[in-house]
C-alpha cells in the first residue's frame, strides 16, 4: 500500500471512529433524557438537560427553543443570546421555511443571530423550532439530524406532560361535578306536596347536571307552607356548598321565625358572612295559607312570578336587593295578595325565559303570560307537563342554555279538604 493509500485509511478510520464516538454519545444521551422523562422530570429540568447538551456536546454556541403550546407558542430556552426574543418576533418568519434543515437565508434581521433553524412537526403542523448558532462544524450533517430527533422528543414529551396535566384536571373536574350532582339531589325535594287546597310541582334541569338552582318548601304551621326559589351564582362545588349552606340556615330559621322578613334579613347576613360579597343569589320566598286565602311574599332580585286569579295576571316584584351582595340589605318591600278563587303562582329562573330556537328568538315572558292564561285551570303537575312540552317544541334541535327550574303552585282556598 502506498503512502498515500495508508493516509487515507488511517484518516477513514478516524472518520469512523468520531462518528462512531458521535452515534455511542447520541445513544447514550437518549437513554438519559428518555430515563428523565419516565421519571417524570420537570419541563423545566428537561429543558435545561436539552440546553447543556446542544451547547456542550453538540457544539452549538448559541440556543433558543419555541414550543407550541395549546393556542400560543412559548420560549423553553434562550442561551447566550445577544438579545432577549419573543414567539411574537419570530414565529411569522419561522412558519415560512419550510426545509427539514433550513440553514438562514434571509435577511431578516431578527434572525441574524442564528444559523440554522430546526423545524419539528407533528402531523404537518409545527410543534417546535430550534434555532442554533455553530460553533463546531464537524459532522454537521449528523449533529443537526440529531438535534432534530432529541427536539422532537422533548416536544413530545412536553405536550404528554400537558395532556397528562388536562386529563388529571378533566378527572379533578368531573369528580368535582359528581361531588356537586350528589349535594344537589340531597338538598332538592325529592317529592312535593298535593292537597285539593295546595299543590306544588316542579321541573328541574340543571345545565350539565349540575346547576345553580335551589328549591324549597316547608309546612311551617297549620295550613302555612314556605316555599322558595333561588338562583346562585356560578356553578360546581361552590354553588352546590353555597346551596346547601341556604337550605341549612333556611330551615333553622325558619323553625324560630314566622315572618319572611326576618327569614330574609338573617338568610342574606349567613350568605355575606359564607362569601364576603364575592358571591350572591336571587331569592323568591313567599308564606301560602291557602285556607285563609292569601299569599306574603318577598322578591330579593328574582325574576318576578306570575301569579294568576280572579282572571287577571300579576307579575311578584316588590322585595329587596340579591342576598349576599351587602353586609345590611338596604331596603326591603312585602307583597301580600288575598287569594279568593282557584289560583296558579309560577316561579322560575331566568333559564326559561332564555331559551332561544333556532330562529334566534327567546323565550320571552309574553310567551309565559300566555301560556299560563291559557293553561291555569290545569293541575299543578299537568300544568308543568305542558309547559315542557312547550319548551322543547320551542326550542327544536337546540340545547337548553342554562338552569331550568320551575315551581308551580296551585290555590284553591274553596277546596274541601
């Protein structure tokens, strides 16, 4: 072999032994960022592995790592860097190269400080961008595949620690809604009573199985019934606490006072002192002696009922404020109507009347005037079949928007008992 034959081997065999040095360092850092991510090793920590390991034994001087995130994209890593960059400055420019390998060739000056930049892709949507600067250009080619290969593999596993993160808190959630579902169907009567002199019937439809409406009624003397409708705000859990903090206190004190206002004084001085103010309910209440032929109600910011006898509609609004909004409620009206012929008091939230169908329309309270003209003779509980029967005619193929609940109270003070 001539001299120069064996300089070429012995340089060959160099080539072969950096490269197989190269493959034996890939090899073994892979190992070690797959060992981090199965221990479940922090975004933060993979990052700064993924950072050490380009600077330091890729040979790449200068690093910046963009990852894409749900609906945004975010910075991983920034390493010595003349500048500090934003995924605002550089992600137009980045969505436009396309090349596995895009070496820069252009000049745009927000790149200037870069050689190459390494897009990775998932399903031909870009998930991350690494942007290097070369220090060392030996085996480039090989480098930069493998950069490619360790980026996608740290973008994966960040978007599976997201994704772990959304199940985790889909699960925390739906535990939580069920933790509310079971409060809520503890807390609403389970069955309402019928007598020839009073009746009651509800429809109840939480959206998503559990809402913010409460309901009640509580024979508090001969012939007296309590009956309630509120409408909480927010939904879950804390509804569903706030909710059964109402029924406790109502029904405690509902059994040391006879007079509403009283009852709605101390009602909205228990849900201040639950919520600071930070969270409040709309409240109908109202006392129904249907022998002695009179309803005394009080309106705290509901929706106004209707309540139908001696042929005319009237409309329950005299009250106070929402519950829970002020430490003292500023004012407070009553409304007491004598009750002398077969009458129909409907209360509900303002999910009914924000029904909408697929023309856009709601389901305005001139609807609900009509129906209830139309069908106040009926019993209680048929007057509600009805009136569901309604609403799904109304509203087709849509969905119900929000909270539904119905209380509707039949009167009849010349009934035998």
């Amino acid at each position: 072999m001539t001299d120069g034959g064996s300089i070429q081997a012995v340089q060959q065999l160099r080539q072969l032994e950096r490269e197989l040095s190269l493959k034996q360092m890939q090899i073994q850092r892979l190992l070690n960022i797959t060992q981090a991510i199965n221990n479940n090793m922090s975004a933060d920590d993979l990052f700064n592995m993924y950072k050490e390991f380009l600077r330091f034994e890729m040979g790449m001087s200068k690093v910046l790592l963009l990852i894409k995130e749900v609906d945004h994209w975010t910075v991983a890593v920034q390493s010595n860097l003349d500048q500090i960059y934003t995924p605002e400055q550089l992600i137009p420019i980045l969505k436009k190269l396309l090349n596995l390998y895009t070496v820069k060739q252009t000049d745009d000056p927000r790149l200037h400080e870069f050689d190459i930049v390494i897009p990775v892709y998932h399903k031909e949507q870009p998930i991350s961008y690494a942007l290097v600067t070369v220090a060392n250009k030996e085996d480039l080619y090989h480098k930069i595949q493998f950069i490619q290969t360790i980026t996608n593999i740290i973008a994966v596993a960040i978007e599976n620690k997201r994704l772990f993160r959304n199940q985790m808190e889909q699960e925390r959630m739906n535990k939580e809604i069920e933790l509310a579902r079971e409060v809520q169907s503890l807390l609403i009567p389970q069955s309402l009573p019928k007598y020839p002199h009073f009746e009651l019937s509800s429809i109840y439809k939480p959206h998503y199985n559990v809402g913010g409406d409460y309901f009640d009624y509580l024979p508090i003397g001969e012939d007296r019934y309590l009956i309630c409708l509120a409408d909480i705000s927010g939904k879950g859990v804390s509804a569903a606490l706030l909710m059964s903090n109402l029924q406790a206190n109502l029904r405690q004190l509902a059994r040391q006072y006879s007079d509403i206002e009283k009852l709605v004084v101390l009602l909205n001085e228990a849900v201040y002192a639950l919520t600071g103010g930070d969270r409040f309910l709309t409240l109908f209440i109202a006392e129904v002696n249907p022998k002695a032929g009179h309803i005394h109600y009080i309106n705290c910011g509901h929706i106004s009922p209707i309540l139908y006898h001696d042929n005319q509609v009237e409309y329950l609004s005299k009250g106070c404020t929402v519950l829970g909004a002020f430490d003292q409620l500023p004012f407070i009206e009553h409304g007491r109507i004598p009750i002398g012929t077969p009458s129909l008091l409907l209360v509900f939230t303002d999910g009914l009347t924000d029904l909408v169908n697929a023309s856009n329309q709601f389901f305005e309270i001139e609807n609900l005037e009509r129906f209830v003209c139309k069908y106040h003779d009926e019993s209680a509980a048929e007057f509600n079949r009805r009136l569901m029967n309604e609403l799904e005619n109304f509203k087709g193929s849509q969905t119900f928007p929000d909270d539904i609940t119905v209380l509707t109270c039949k009167i009849d003070p010349n009934a035998v008992s």
